[in-house]
C-alpha cells in the first residue's frame, strides 16, 4: 500500500544538513526502500518553497525529482474542500494541503505519514487514518 507523506516528515529528512535520528526519518526511507512512498505536488511545492538559494533549490529538486507526483482529481479537492469546511465548523484550522492529503488519503485508501498533530485533531472529525512508524520504542 502506498503512503503519502506530509512535508513535516519529508523536511525532517531532507531540508537539514543533518537529518535528525527521528522514527519519521526512519520510517520515511523504509518507504522509499519498499517504493510505497507517494508524492503529491503541492508538498513539493512546499518544500521547494523559502530555500534560501538558488543551489540549494536545485540540489532538493533534484532529489525529489525521484518520486513522481500522484495525479489529484477535481474529486480530491472537492472533497478536501469538504474536509476544511468540516473541521471549521468544529473550530479546527488546518492548511489547504493538510486537508488536500486528507481527501487523497481517503478516495486512495492511504494512511498518511505526518509529525504534524493537525492531522489528529482532524481523525476526530473526518475518517483518515494514520501510518505509524515500525520504529515504535526504538532508535531509529
């Protein structure tokens, strides 16, 4: 099963000079490893976005030039846009993005890979699912 990753998990791994010792990381190459990891352009886009020069640009867009997008569906905004209004309502606040992996993690039947504790508050109120680390208790 393929799994799409948030950008909090891929920036831990490859906007640092030093990736941290992090389960997310671990986890991160262990999907890379087995080819599940699942892309989508806007967390390229985000995490192309405020590299401070234009070397650095490069070299990140080089490497995430591996991992092809997914195709989105007017179905998947669509959806997403359900998801925000959703959460709103209940006084929840989350990016465009979060909520677009969200609907894609949903109509693909994905759980995502995220550090990001957004995405936990959203599980009470919408139905995705989360991936967990097979890094449990462990140093990763």
């Amino acid at each position: 099963m393929k799994v799409p990753a948030d950008t909090s998990v891929w920036s831990l791994a490859l906007r640092r000079k030093q990736p941290p010792r992090n389960p997310f990381v671990a986890e991160l190459r262990e999907l890379i490893r087995e080819m599940r990891v699942q892309m989508i352009g806007p967390v390229r886009q985000e995490l192309l976005s405020g590299i401070p020069s234009q070397s650095q640009f490069e070299t990140l867009r080089r490497r995430l030039s591996a991992f092809p997008d997914m195709k989105i569906s007017t179905s998947d905004y669509e959806l997403a846009a359900e998801f925000f209004n959703i959460c709103r309502a209940k006084g929840i606040q989350g990016s465009n993005t979060d909520f677009l992996i969200s609907a894609i993690s949903i109509s693909h039947k994905m759980p995502i890979l995220t550090t990001d504790n957004d995405f936990k508050m959203f599980q009470k109120h919408i139905p995705i699912r989360l991936h967990l680390h097979r890094f449990q208790g462990k140093e990763a």
